[in-house]
C-alpha cells in the first residue's frame, strides 16, 4: 500500500523512486515501498517476461512471427504497471507490451497471434480484462476513457490502465483522450513508457515541455514523474493512482534497448555509448540487488526463478513452431456485425481467385 498523498496537477522536479540504480533505498521517498511478497513477485514477473521477450524475438528470426516489437528494458513499466492493478480493472496494451499481457495472465500463443499475423485477435478481451494491443499509436487512450467513463456511468468499480508510448503523446487522439478524461474525471491512468525515442525520432524533437508529465495540468489531470526502471516505484505510483478514482498522467523514464522492431536499424540513430549507459540502469538487476541485500532472493530462488523462465519460454517454442493452416476467407469475419456491400464484393473476389 502506498501513503495518500496530496495529489498534484504537477509533477516533482526529479522522478519519484523507492531504488537507486545500483540497489539501495531511497530514504525521502513519498512512496512507500510494497511489501516483501509483492517485491519478490515484481522480480519474477520480469525475469519470465524478459526470457518470453528474448524468445519472442528469437521466434522473429526464425520466421514463425512477422514482426516483433521488443520491450527489453521496459519490463518495471509493464510488470509493476500491471501488478498494480486489480482484478476488475481494465488494461489497453499497445503493439509492445506483450510483456504486459503474459503478466495479466494471457496464453502467450494468443498474445502473440497478431503479430504472427494469423488472426485480428488471439484472445478474448473479457477472460483477462485486456483490450485488444493496439497498432495505431494513442488510439487505445480514447477506448480507456471510454470505457472508464461507462463504467462509472454503470455504477461499477472500475478503473483503466492505458500503455502508450512517448511519441503517442504527439498523437490529437492522446489530447482528446486526456481532455475528456479531465472533464469526466474518469478513473484511467496513462503510463507513457517514455523510452527516448518514437521509432527513430529522439523527444527533442516531439516535446518542448520541461517533461510529458507536465502536459496533465493542461487538462487539469494529476500528474507524476516515476522511473521507469524502478519496479517498485512504478508499481506504487501505478497503484496510488489506480485507487485515485479519477484520472491521473504517469510518465515513466525507460528506455528500448533494442531496436524498434526486428526492421529497424537502431545503430542509425542512436549510439552505443548511450545504449550502454541505460543497461547500466537495468531495471531486473536493480530489484535483485535490493532483495539480494535483504536477504530475500537467495541463489537457490533465483535459479528456480531462472528455471522457471526457461521452461516458460519453452512451452511458447512448442506452441508457436505448430504450423498452421489458415482460411484466408476468415479476414472477412468480424469486421462488421453484419458485412457491408463492399467487404460482401471482397470476400466474393477473394473465394473466386481462390477456386
């Protein structure tokens, strides 16, 4: 459980942060650092995600997935994100946050269907209370208010976590969604995993405010600055503004250590000196400091943690290397209740060329 603070239009100067890079606690901290159980959790949640990340982009390689965007280095965002949340809340991923839906409890076979490009979606939203990851950027922002914002309407207890990234805060869909949400005071939280760059595009040339955190106070939303390598503190940040009841703009300062997706060139922009400084901010090894001085992760749980991982990423080898067969009729199913005469002429064409 986090302190109730007084909550802020503006965020602090320096991120908030409950771990410094190499381990040790924040003693001024606002937040209050969760509880043991949980801490240990966060760790093994992030070491199976970066195994199923790693494996995943290995998958890419060999040809059974069509494009993989790695989210290597930003798994405190989505696993502490995630973790905060509770069971009747709502989560509206994007294209790299598949570490995310692993996390929420999602078959990783289906959370990867739509990047294998075999179905419009692999899961079913209502089972885990997970939108569908979204691939046009701050689209999903605009569902999570929506959605929020009916089920206040309702009279449910629901709160929406929306992923986005730094360059989906350039998006007018990502204004109107943080506007409406101000408006409505809708129980959603924006987490921008600010990784530095939007494919190639560096923030400097996407922002001119002091940080992304500072555009709330335009829409009259909460606003915190975390760091996003912080498990932790993401987790307490994420969780405090979950339980809010209203709207609340997280920005988490991360970082992509690998390239956009396996078609981008990373090394055309960006250097190695730089890549190299944020692997020295590792968010995995950071927990694992902290809980290893503790006393709390010794060598025989890390290696069942580690075990554990492999056997995960073995399981979604044998699940993703089964060849499928597909009806390529089936891109015509579920894209309106009730066909339109266009997609009706369409799926004739396609059934004719096929025979």
């Amino acid at each position: 459980m986090v302190h109730t603070r007084e909550r802020s239009l503006l965020p602090t100067e320096e991120p908030l942060s409950l771990l410094r890079k190499d381990g040790s606690p924040v003693e001024d901290s606002p937040l209050t650092m969760p509880d043991d159980d949980v801490l240990l959790e966060l760790h093994r949640r992030m070491v199976v995600g970066r195994r199923f990340d790693t494996q995943a982009t290995a998958l890419t390689k060999q040809g059974r997935l069509a494009v993989y965007p790695s989210s290597r280095g930003q798994e405190a965002c989505e696993v502490g994100s995630v973790l905060a949340m509770r069971a009747e809340d709502w989560l509206f991923p994007t294209y790299r946050d598949s570490v995310a839906l692993v996390t929420r409890g999602v078959d990783p076979a289906e959370t990867l269907t739509l990047l294998q490009g075999g179905w419009h979606l692999g899961y079913d939203p209502y089972e885990h209370r997970v939108g569908p990851q979204c691939t046009p950027l701050a689209t999903n922002t605009l569902h999570a208010v929506g959605f929020a914002h009916a089920a206040r309407l309702k009279g449910e207890d629901t709160a929406a976590l929306v992923l986005l990234g730094d360059g989906a805060t350039s998006e007018g869909d990502t204004h109107e969604a943080l506007n409406f949400a101000g408006v409505w005071r809708a129980p959603v939280v924006f987490l921008v995993q600010n990784n530095g760059y939007a494919i190639s595009v560096p923030l400097s040339k996407q922002n001119a405010a002091p940080t992304l955190a500072h555009k709330g106070v335009g829409y009259g939303v909460p606003s915190v600055l975390v760091d996003g390598n912080d498990v932790a503190a993401v987790y307490a940040v994420v969780r405090e503004a979950l339980e809010s009841g209203g709207p609340t703009l997280v920005e988490a300062l991360t970082y992509r250590i690998e390239a956009h997706t396996n078609a981008d060139d990373a090394t055309r922009y960006r250097t190695s000196d730089e890549v190299a400084a944020w692997l020295d901010r590792d968010p995995v090894d950071r927990i694992e400091a902290y809980l290893t001085s503790r006393g709390l992760l010794d060598p025989a749980r890390r290696s069942a943690v580690a075990a554990e991982a492999e056997e995960f990423a073995a399981s979604v080898r044998d699940k993703m290397n089964v060849d499928r067969t597909y009806d390529p009729a089936a891109l015509f199913e579920h894209v309106y209740a009730t066909p339109t005469r266009h997609l009706r002429e369409q799926a004739a064409a396609l059934a004719e060329e096929l025979a």
